[in-house]
C-alpha cells in the first residue's frame, strides 16, 4: 500500500511538473532556449526588406530582426517570405515573430497577435513620367496593379468599388516584385505601393523615368510586428522591444540609413499616438 | 542603403549552383521514397478485395486531385497548427513523396496485373512457395514492363518539384526569382532555368523511349 | 489541434467569391483543352508530315513543353514575355502556357491515335471518293478521337489541376482567390481546406461527366 501511495505521490508531482512546464513555458522562454529567433521578413520590400549584392537579407525590417535578438542575446535565422505566407509562417511555428510591414486591420487581429506599431506608411501611386496621373481619381483610365493581398490591394478595389469603376483595368501581383517588375516592363501603368518603397525605387537609375504620384486618400497604413495570438508574454516583449528602438534613438538611425534622411517627426509623433 | 538592383555577376554561380542541387536533392528523394511506397501499396492494391481497394483508391484519389500547390501549404500550415513545425525541405519532401506515392501505385499496380493468371500458377506448380513466386516471377515480369510509365511519373515529379518553392524551399526557381527581384533581368534567368530543366528532363525521357522501343520488340 | 481555434463562418461568408474563382478555373481550363486540341491535331499531323519545317517546329514544341515544368512556362508567358514588350494578362499567360503544354502532351496522345488507325481506311475512304480533308473530318479523326478519350480526359483534369499555379501571377482563379480572401483574415487552413475540397469536387464531377459522355458517344464500341 505504501508502495503504491508512494508511486501516486511521484506521479502526480511528475504530472504536476509537467503541466506546469506547459502552462508556463511561453514563446519567449522558447526561443531564449533554442538560442535562435526564427524571424520572418517580406525581402521583397525595401527599404524594409530586400537582398543585397551577396543575396543576404537586408534592410530596416531585417535590422529589427537582428537587434531583436541581439536584445534576447540569441542567434537569429532570418526567413523570406511573400506577404501571403505571413500568417503560415507563424501559425505553423517556422517563424517565432514576423516584422514585415503587417497593416494592423481588426479582422486580421482575430487571427494573430499585433504589437504597437513600428511604422507608418503612406499608399502612393508610382507611374512613368508624362503619363498624366495627377490625382488618384485618374487611375480610371490606365492599367492599375498592386500586390495580392496587401492593404494597399483591399483600399484601391474598395476605392475603385465606391467609383464605379470595374475591376478590368486591374491585375493583382504575387509580390510588390513582380508589381515593380511589370511596372518597369510596362505591362501596367501605374502601381499602388507605399510611399517608402516608391522613394527608394525612385532613387535607382532603373526607375528614373518614373515618378511617384497621388497618394490613396485618407489612408495611413500603420504596421506593427505579429506574432501567435495566444503568447501575451511575448508580445508584451515585443511592444517593449519597440519601446526601447525609439527612445534608444535606433529607430532613427536605421531610418537615416535605410532612407537616407532624417526620420520626419510626424512618423515618431503617430507611432506614440496610436500605441 | 546599397544598392537595390544589382546585375549578375559571377559571384552568383555558388548560390544558383545551391539552387540546382536543391532540386535534384528533393526530387531523387521524392522519386525514391515514392516509389518504394509505391510499390508496396501497388502491391496491396493488386492483391486486396474490392472494399479494401476502393477506400484505399479513395485516398490515393485525394492526394492526385487536389493540387500540389494547396497539398503543399495546407501540410505546412497544418503540422504548423497541431505544433510540430517542420521546414521547408521536410514539408516539401513529404508531401512529394507521397504524391508520387500515390502516381507510383498505379503504375507497379498495372505491372502487377499484367502478370497473368497463368503465370503466376505455373509458377506454383514449379514448386515454388508464393514467396518466391513473387520474387522470382511476379516482381520482375511485372517490373519490366511499367519502366516507361515509371519514367514518365518520374520526370513530372522532377517539374513538379518547383512548386516547393510556394512554401520556402530555395529550389531553382525560387532562387532564380530572388535574383530576377535583384536584377530586373527576367528573360535571361528565365531562359536559364528553363535550359536546365530541359537538359535533366530531356534525356530522360530520351532514354525512358529507347527502353520502350526496345521492349516493345 | 494544438492551440487553434477554426473559424468557419468567415470562409462561408467568403462562399460567393471563391465559387467565382472556381468558374474562372474551370473557364481557363476549357480553353486551354480546346485550343490545346486544336493545336495538338495540328503538331500530330506536322510529327507526321514528310516535310522538314513542320516535322522540326512540332518536335521542338513538344519537347519543350513535355520538358520544363508548367510553373516556368507560366512564367515566361508573363515575364519573359514581358521583356519583348508583349504584355499578357495574368488569364492570357495562364492560358497560353496552359495550351501550350496541353498541345505538347496531346500531340504525342493524338500521335499513337492516328498510328493506330489502320491503313486501310484511309485507303477505303479515298476510294469512296473522299477528298483528303473528308476523309479526316469524317473517317480518321473521328475515329482518333474515341481510342485518344480517356487520355484527353487526364490532359482536362491536368489542366484544372495547373491553372491552380495562376495563384503566381496574381491570377483571380480558384487558387488566387483563396489566397487574396486568406491575406484579408489570415485564415489560411480554412479557406485553403475548403479549396482542396471544391478542387476534388469540380474534378469528380468532370470525371463523372466524362463517364457518362464517353457512354452516349461510342455506345458500345471500344
């Protein structure tokens, strides 16, 4: 009888250790013990993401990623991904975080956690030089394109909806990529991106016939970093994380880097208004 | 910043080069894996009873009729959801290889019924057990005459292993698309890729011909 | 199921659209079988021909398009296109390329249909006074046509299958749509179950209908 009370008493304290190893161990503890943040990035995206000569992730995202775990004093494993493999990515735990400019929409929020936003954008409309597109409502009457499933997808078709105007002057891309890539090869007029991206295209001699036009009106795209839904712990870290780049002053130096000019104050004043 | 669009260069050859071995990599396995469960659930089908075949074919039928393309995320996302992450490259291998699993089966299946009736009792009736029928008469008669269709499955196998890439896999298309986003240059990279699926594939199935023709006589 | 929660109801509410991108599957498929017939008559008949350019401009398209996966000619119907300033749709390349690898395959189908056929009833149908063009239109390729059904049917299933691959062009199909309807809510193993689903149904029921027309066709014959 001993014996077996003996047995039941160990059992349960092994049960007990267990579950509450389960109960407790979060993503953050996770990745401090793997000792590598899987981090997810779109490096189809800059000056946020993109490949530089040597095919190595760069820019201000993947930067992020490497002072993410430079903080958690781990190693990180940065993943390329489209703007649809996003969500896969972190549901299905290949990535433990993804900063990848994620519009923080309320319908995405019930699937995935967001943190505070990193960043703001604005939607833009980048075109060839003397194509005559000067303000937005003349998109009508040119071939438009934008990235599948971005924001900047669901607010033009929303728009162009509300217009009236149809969706056969409209092609849809896999990735700002190609949207780019059919942009320069002049399989559409004009392509909606955001401000930032346009800037940086801009700046390359392969893109000086071009230039950037209205903007999407009313819109500001503001993008926080997303992880699973359920791990608190670990976006409660995150949002410290973001905290810290801005006072720290790193979030201004990877903007004058990135963008090679002064980070403007209405972009500091709006990431703390909308935390 | 750096620069944003950079030509190719030579230095590019080891990632491209990555690229292709990537491919070969994933479709030997698949190839490999396939067949095996392949020949074994060939083997099966052509020994079960009705019943046993038509759940058996069902799945199989799940696994050739939905695209390889949703197989390959739905994997993904789900060994994801149920909290066992697995890469890209496992992911990608495992859903190849049983979706050649599922081609395979057919084509050993077929060699196995060709094997008449007949030949499989003289078999017997040389004393041999049904083991060694097997092995002796069925497996190689019935193996001789699906190498065509073997390599037919095969060789789709190998293109169809560039749609890993939609879950992350660096194979060769999904490296030549990094450096297309590098370079601007679609055409010439493109052209590339396409040459070397062609050079794989093209002898191959040169090859699978010859060995038709030569059985036909 | 580890820690996640399914939501149906968004996918329902998604319903109509996703039916539409099924429509655009079925549609780019159908083209792509009836000009990829079209074509592959056309190419069996040049593999054939004792003249040198038909006989080289066949060879070489069956083998490219039997050679290179579909993904890369989809791609170079829109990219490398591209790059000579002829700007398809992301329809159109899905077409085209789709056409071009059914033709490829059904070449070599229609190829072993027409082999098959024996000498003599073209021999017959000229001595009936047939002229050349008759003779096919109403003794060869009828007759081609029934021994090449149950191929012809795989090369449509083929093509169902493929176009799922316009999701890489920003294409509005069956596959496109799911990941545009995905990227709104991120609910990826929801809308994409329900794909995989409508994907089996739409190609059970082709192959049912096939089944029974292949029955009203050729009754009782092969």
């Amino acid at each position: 009888m001993n014996f077996l009370r003996s047995v039941l008493v160990f059992a349960t304290i092994f049960a007990f250790i267990g579950i509450s190893n389960t109960a407790t161990a979060d993503k953050l503890d996770d990745v401090i013990k793997a000792g590598v943040l899987n981090c997810g990035v779109v490096l189809d995206f800059p000056p946020m993401g993109y490949f530089d000569k040597d095919n190595q992730p760069a820019g201000l995202d993947a930067d992020y990623c490497r002072d993410l775990a430079k903080q958690l004093g781990v190693k990180v494993k940065i993943f390329n991904l489209t703007w649809g493999d996003r969500i896969p990515s972190l549901i299905s735990g290949k990535t433990d975080v993804v900063i990848g400019s994620t519009s923080d929409t309320l319908e995405r929020a019930k699937s995935v956690g967001f943190t505070y936003p990193y960043f703001v954008f604005k939607f833009q409309v980048i075109s060839k030089k003397g194509s005559g597109i000067k303000v937005f409502d003349d998109l009508k009457k040119f071939k438009v394109g934008a990235p599948l499933g971005t924001t900047y997808e669901t607010e033009y078709l929303a728009y162009a909806k509300k217009m009236g105007w149809g969706r056969s002057n409209y092609t849809a891309f896999k990735s700002e990529n190609d949207g780019y890539l059919a942009l320069y090869q002049g399989k559409i007029d004009a392509l909606i991106s955001t401000n930032a991206n346009i800037a940086t295209k801009l700046a390359t001699k392969e893109f000086k016939d071009f230039e950037a036009g209205p903007f999407v009106p009313d819109y500001d795209d503001i993008v926080g970093i997303i992880a699973k839904r359920n791990e608190l712990a670990w976006i409660q870290y995150l949002n410290l994380f973001l905290i810290h780049q801005i006072r720290d002053g790193r979030f201004a130096e990877l903007y004058q880097k990135h963008f090679n000019a002064p980070v403007p104050p209405e972009m500091i004043q709006s990431l703390r208004d909308n935390k | 910043m750096g620069s944003l669009f950079t030509p190719l260069s030579w230095n590019d050859t080891g990632f491209i080069l990555q690229g292709v071995l990537n491919t070969v990599y994933i479709s030997v396995l698949a190839i490999v894996v396939g067949s095996v469960l392949g020949l074994i659930m060939g083997f099966i089908r052509s020994i079960s009873n009705n019943y046993t075949n038509f759940v058996l074919g069902s799945v199989l039928d799940i696994l050739r009729i939905v695209p390889l393309i949703i197989q390959l995320i739905l994997f993904s996302t789900f060994v994801g959801v149920i909290g066992h992450p697995l890469l890209p490259f496992a992911s990608g291998s495992i859903i190849l290889s049983l979706y050649t699993m599922a081609f395979m089966t057919e084509v050993f299946r077929a060699g196995f019924d060709n094997v008449s009736g007949s030949m499989r009792i003289a078999a017997r009736s040389l004393g041999m057990n049904y083991r060694q029928s097997i092995r002796y008469v069925v497996l190689p008669i019935g193996m001789r005459s699906v190498f065509p269709s073997w390599m037919g499955v095969a060789l789709s196998v190998i293109k169809d292993s560039a749609l890993v890439s939609v879950i992350g896999y660096m194979e060769l298309l999904r490296t030549s698309e990094q450096l297309i986003t590098r370079t601007q240059q679609p055409l010439e990279i493109l052209l590339g890729v396409g040459l070397f699926y062609f050079l794989i594939s093209y002898p191959l199935s040169e090859f699978g011909r010859y060995v038709e023709r030569k059985m036909a006589i | 199921m580890g820690d996640y929660e399914f939501h149906w109801l968004i996918v329902y509410q998604a319903l109509p659209q996703m039916l539409n991108g099924a429509f655009v599957t079925l549609h780019v498929a159908v083209f792509s079988m009836l000009l990829g017939i079209a074509f592959g008559v056309l190419l069996a008949l040049g593999k054939m021909s004792k003249y040198r350019m038909p006989n080289i401009i066949a060879t070489a398209w069956v083998e490219i398009a039997r050679n290179t996966p579909a993904l890369f000619q989809i791609y170079m119907a829109y990219f490398g296109l591209g790059a000579f300033g002829i700007h398809l749709s992301p329809y159109m390349a899905v077409l085209c390329a789709l056409t071009f690898v059914n033709s490829g395959y059904l070449t070599e189908t229609f190829r072993g249909g027409f082999q098959a056929i024996p000498r003599t009833q073209y021999v017959a149908s000229w001595s009936l006074g047939m002229k050349k063009v008759q003779s096919y239109r109403y003794i060869i390729l009828p007759q081609m046509f029934r021994r090449v059904y149950y191929p012809m049917t795989n090369q449509f299933i083929w093509s169902i299958l493929m176009s799922s691959l316009g999701i890489l062009v920003g294409m509005g199909e069956l596959s496109g749509e799911t990941q545009r309807l995905q990227s709104l809510s991120f609910r990826t193993l929801e809308f994409f179950i329900v794909a995989a689903i409508m994907y089996y149904v739409i190609t059970k029921l082709v192959l049912f209908s096939a089944d029974i027309m292949s029955r009203r066709l050729f009754k009782g014959e092969i």
